[in-house]
C-alpha cells in the first residue's frame, strides 16, 4: 500500500512539475526541448495539447547517431521523415544531424532533410558525415539568407570518390546573415573564399579542417576567429590581412606558409607547425605580444622564437603559455626567455620531448638567466615516463622560485590512458541513459503506438518512434 501511495504520490508531483513547467514562455520551452533527447520529445507530445502544439513546432532538431544506438539506417530514416512531416510549418532554429560511419545514410534522404531546414529558414545548420557523395550537395545552403551558423564535416563518398577530393564550393554564394563557417574536407580557392566573405559581411568565426587551401591570401575586416586545422595538399604559403583577428589557430603547415599583412593583437593563438627552420624577415612575435593564452610547438617556433625573443618586448597580457615540443631539457633557452617577458604568467604547460637517436642540438646559452613569475601557480611537465633529465628542468624551475608544490609531472601513456578512459567513460554513460531510456519504453507501452511509416518488417508488432498520424511524405514539404 505504501508503496503504492507513494508512486501515486511521485506521478502527482510529476504532473505538477509538468503543469508548472508548462506555463514557461515558448521561447523557454524550446530551450528545455534542444536539450532533451529528440526520442523523448517525440513522446512528449502526448502529455497534454500545450505540449503537442510545443513538440510539434520544435526549433531545435538534434540527431545524433549515438541516441539511435541498436537502430538501422531503414528505422531512423523513417523517423526523421515523421519528425520532419507532423512538424508546423514554423521557422527553424537548429538542425544538427551527426551520423556515425557504420551504415552510411542515403545522400538524397540527407539532400531531403537539409532541404527542409533551409525552407524553414534555418539559423544553423551543423551536419557531420563520415561517408557522403560531396557531388550531391544541395545549392541552397549556400544562398540560405537566415542561416548564421554552418558546420559542413563531411568525409569521402560511400561507394567511389569522384573528380575531387574534398568539396567544391559553388560559383554562387550568397549568405548575408553568416557569422560562424566550419568547412572540412573541403578545396578552397582564393576565388571561393573571397565569394563566402564579400557575401556574407559578418562573417567573424572561420574554420577550416583537413582541407585543400589554393590561395594567398585570407583578407578580411570583419574575421575575429580563424582555425586552419591539417591541410590535404602541402601548403605552399599564405597572407592573413584580418586587422580585428582576435583568435588564431593553425596545424599542420610550417611557419614559412604563414605571413601577416595589417597585423592584427590577438589575444589568443594555438600554433602547432611541422617546420624545422624558419628564415623569415617579418616579425611574428608581433602579432603575439598582447595575447593572453598562447601555445606554442614545433621546431620551427622554437628557431622563431630564439631569432625574435631576445629583442621582443614584454608579453603584459600573457597569463597562459604551453609551449614545446622539443628537447626542452638541454634547450631551456626559449622558455627562460619567455619567462623574463611574462611577468604577469600564472599557468605554464611545458611538452619535453626526447632527442631524435642520432640527431644533433644547437642550444643557445642559458648562463645567468634568471626569472620572477610571482603570479605562477601552475606548472604541468609532459615528458615520457623513465626520462631522467627532467631532474634538470625542475633544479631550474625550482631555483628561480617556483615550488615544488605548484609542479606536476605528467607522463603521455599516463595522458593518453586517461582520455581513452574519460571517452570510454562517456560512452558507457551515455549507452546507459539509453538502456533506461529503452526499458522504460518496454514498461510504458501508451508510450509506444502503431505507424506503418517508423516500422519494418521487424517492428510490425511493437513501434516505439512514438509517430501515430504521419500519412504522407515528407517531400511535401
């Protein structure tokens, strides 16, 4: 009896709570909704009419194939049709579809939903495919007025690759509205960049992954943020003309590739090159010198650094530096170096690396050097386990003031195990709130209601999609 009482106490409760949450403006309501599992908003609609008419004009449409875990590509095509059919022919926030490598969608089903969310003036637009045929590309995208944010990560074509490696931006674009770009896989020309910013003049956040780059030159008056992360095809150099650059980030291409033009003060960089020399009359440092966080790696910013850091001026912003990648042990010179110009430092990530069997080292002197960091509290050291010259990095650490207490030792299996536990972590987590999610289902069968179009074969019996009044095809759209 009591405990009887007490689940009809818990379901009272529960549909106050709901009655309460109800009363929320819509604007709210939708925010509650992008962070609850699309499968479950599906299912929400039957809670009351408020809340049909609210899941029905859903603005944030958001699959991820990790909440589709045990479903095939047939069953989850069905469903995004439903979602897409029974939905109010209302704007759309959000549309976000990432899609694992397993069981590659259909190109014309994604062409489809991509379609629909364009129509309904999409703000952003976030699609991530391993496998998908770059060739069949819907033209709208790229001359959707309302769309502000657009994230393309797509990887090769499932069946065969085509004349190109990457996409291939079209002639027109036209995207008034954009301020955030994130294109991977992709080729870009100076001709189709100078389109995407001459056609979208807010556009401030731009980042391009694993891409082919033909150009010399990124100008731009309004770009706050660039990120060049891997290049397909060496990098035969480039000019960044952006005065207003706020946040630099590039891997993957030496030093040389990079030159500066109307320099702008970042206050952030992350820069990790491939280079080993670095002959270059303009001074880097420039652009660096008012930054507050900056990591710094590769061998041709240590050659950078010795060449501009004894005549640089003091870096009064900085409170954040990981800088390294090489021998630091018998090459401290760049790091001391940096130290005196940082007065205002208060975390230092230093990444040792071991010599090279065979190779030879050109170390500036280090005799004398001194430092104060008073506002240092932090120091991480990331060495190899077992390297027993990293005795001498501490001894200099140590004698110039800095505790004992504040320096940590962390070794890369040690770094490496403990995000592949951290991601295993998550997984595990997340394929719990699944398996609970699937078994309430089970014992909730008003949950669950028949619908020709979210079932196969296999699902004949029993539907847990949660679609009961689809009857036509979303191409109505």
């Amino acid at each position: 009896m009591e405990s009887s009482a007490d689940e009809h106490a818990m379901e009272s409760d529960t549909e106050t709570e709901s009655d309460l949450i109800s009363e929320l403006p819509e604007d709210i309501l939708q925010k509650i909704l992008s962070c609850v599992w699309i499968r479950t908003v599906v299912r929400m609609r039957r809670v009351s009419r408020k809340w049909m008419e609210l899941c029905e004009s859903l603005q944030f449409i958001c699959l991820d194939y990790r909440d589709f875990e045990h479903w095939k590509v047939e069953k989850f095509t069905r469903f995004v049709n439903n979602l897409l059919l029974v939905r109010r022919k209302v704007d759309l926030q959000t549309f976000q579809l990432h899609w694992n490598p397993h069981g590659p969608l259909n190109c014309n089903d994604v062409r489809m939903w991509i379609g629909y969310a364009v129509k309904h003036n999409v703000k952003v637009l976030d699609v991530k495919l391993c496998l998908y045929d770059k060739t069949v590309l819907p033209p709208a995208i790229f001359t959707c007025r309302s769309l502000q944010e657009l994230n393309l990560q797509w990887g090769n074509a499932p069946y065969r690759d085509y004349d190109h490696t990457g996409l291939v931006l079209p002639d027109i674009i036209n995207l008034p509205s954009l301020k955030k770009l994130t294109l991977r896989d992709v080729e870009v020309d100076e001709l189709s960049l100078n389109r995407f910013i001459a056609w979208s003049p807010g556009l401030e956040d731009l980042n391009l992954i694993d891409s082919a780059m033909h150009l010399d030159l990124i100008a731009s008056k309004a770009l706050k943020r660039l990120t060049l992360d891997g290049f397909l095809d060496e990098c035969d150099g480039f000019t960044i003309a952006a005065p207003h650059l706020i946040s630099f980030e590039c891997t993957g291409c030496s030093l040389e590739a990079i030159s500066w033009r109307d320099q702008p003060s970042l206050e952030s960089a992350r820069i990790d090159t491939c280079g080993y020399t670095f002959d270059c009359e303009s001074k880097f440092t420039g652009v660096l010198k008012y930054a507050k966080k900056l990591a710094l790696f590769g061998s041709d910013i240590k050659v950078m650094l010795e060449k501009e850091l004894p005549t640089c001026s003091a870096f009064e912003s900085l409170t954040t530096l990981e800088i390294g990648e090489w021998f630091l042990t018998e090459d401290l010179y760049v790091v001391l170096r940096f130290l005196q110009l940082s007065p205002r430092l208060e975390e230092l990530t230093l990444m040792h690396r071991p010599l090279d069997e065979g190779a030879e080292i050109d170390c500036m002197p280090i005799d004398g050097m001194t430092f104060q960091c008073p506002l240092l509290e932090s120091v991480v050291i990331q060495c190899s386990e077992g390297d027993g010259r990293i005795d001498k990095l501490l001894s200099v650490l140590v004698v110039n003031g800095i505790s004992l207490d504040n320096i940590n030792i962390a070794f890369y299996d040690e770094i490496e195990k403990r995000d592949r536990a951290e991601r295993i972590r998550a997984d595990e987590e997340q394929s719990k709130e699944l398996r609970i999610f699937e078994k309430r289902v089970k014992r909730n069968p008003e949950w669950r209601e028949y619908d020709p179009y979210a079932m196969s074969e296999s699902d004949s019996k029993q539907s847990d999609d949660g679609f009961s009044d689809a009857s036509d095809d979303p191409d109505d759209y």
